[in-house]
C-alpha cells in the first residue's frame, strides 16, 4: 500500500502529468481553431480520445489496493494508517482511483465516438487504439519503470519496435485519406473536362446542322426561283 502511495508522488510522475495535460490542451487547440478538413485536426480527434484513456495505473493501481486490503483483511492486519478504519473497509484511495479510471475511460470513449461522426470509422479506430497503447506505454515507463522489468536483450530490442510499427500503421492510415481526396478532386476535374468536351461537341454538331439547313434552304429557294 505503502508503495502504491509513493510512485504518485515521485518527480518523474508529476512531469509526466504536466506534459499529458500540455498535450491534451495543445490537441483542444487544433480541434477549436482549425477547420475541419485539416489535417492536424483529423489527427487531434483521432488521438485525444485514446490518450486519456490510456491514464490505466488508476485502475491497476486501485485492483492493486483492493487486494492488499483483501489480504490484511485475512490477515487481521489493521492498515488504518492509510484510510481503513477496518478490516472490512476500503481506503479512500481505491475510491479515488475507481472514479477516476471510470473517468478516463468513459471521456475517451466519448471522445472516439465524436471522432466516427466526424471521419471514417476504420481511422478513428485505428487511432485510438494507436493514441491509447502510447500513452499507456509512456505511463507505464514512467509510473512502473517497464524497461527496469525487461529480460533479455531481445525484450529491449522487440518492445520498441513494436511500438514502431504501430505508428507507422497509424501513418499509412492517415497518408491515404490524403492521396484519395486528390484522386477524388482529379476524378471531378476529368468529368467536368468530359463534361465540357461533350457540350462542345453537341454545340459543334449544332452549328453544323444549322450550316446544313441553310444551305438546303438557299438550294431549294434557288430551284424554286428558275432560270432568270
């Protein structure tokens, strides 16, 4: 219990929190100020969701509590010290951490799903899932020192490149959005031309049928006429 208190409190901890939050406003920003076809405003709807819910040491960290109480609870062990009154009670703590993942997690999901109104479902998605295992990754290292617990030089060598290939997943994702609106404002611009050549031609085809008529008509007028 002890111990879970203290990682809160660790300099490294409250940095993480005050860049997280830098963040997220900086995300707030792009999505008020820039229009909607922007590409830094796709990219903060599709992130912002997944980053806040990423913030998951609430939960592990209130599951944690939660059984160190069950087990002084068996023990007959009073931990008052930290908020248990007794030995059947929970600590303020784990409350505080339950609303708080409850939290997280629900603004993120309310996030993502503004961000399926507003764009393509299979990019929102991707995204947030690319958001949610950066952040989580970045708590994680901070808050449980993740590369501490690492065997292995293959788990230092793998673990990075996972996350590398995840956000190039995300980027191929995001680049053909792009390259599609080109080839759709091409396709437009191709039909248009089509458009125009047709109407061309149908104002040629016009033009020569009013030749012809005329001609026929100064014919006939001439025939009419006889020989003077």
């Amino acid at each position: 219990m002890a111990g879970v208190i203290a990682s809160y409190h660790q300099p490294s901890f409250h940095i993480f929190i005050i860049f997280m939050i830098l963040y997220l406003v900086q995300l707030s920003i792009f999505i008020w100020i820039f229009p909607k076809n922007s590409l830094l405003k796709k990219v903060a709807w599709g992130s912002i969701g997944g980053t806040i819910t990423g913030f998951q040491n609430f939960l592990k960290d209130a599951l944690t509590i939660y059984q160190l109480a069950n087990n002084s609870s068996k023990n007959n062990n009073s931990i008052s010290n930290y908020g248990i009154g007794s030995d059947d009670s929970l600590p303020t703590t784990f409350f505080l951490f339950v609303l708080l993942a409850m939290a997280t997690s629900f603004i993120g999901l309310l996030c993502l799903a503004s961000c399926m109104k507003r764009y393509d479902a299979t990019y929102s998605a991707a995204m947030f899932v690319t958001s949610f295992v950066l952040s989580a990754s970045i708590m994680s290292c901070v808050h449980y020192h993740t590369f501490e617990h690492l065997d292995g030089a293959i788990n230092y060598f793998m673990y990075p490149i996972g996350l590398l290939t995840l956000f190039m997943g995300a980027f191929i994702l995001v680049k053909p959005s792009a390259v599609t609106n080109g080839s759709h404002c091409l396709l437009l611009n191709i039909t248009d031309n089509d458009d125009s050549r047709d109407h061309n031609v149908s104002i040629s085809d016009q033009n020569n049928n009013e030749g012809v008529g005329s001609a026929d008509s100064y014919r006939e007028r001439l025939l009419n006429e006889g020989p003077s």
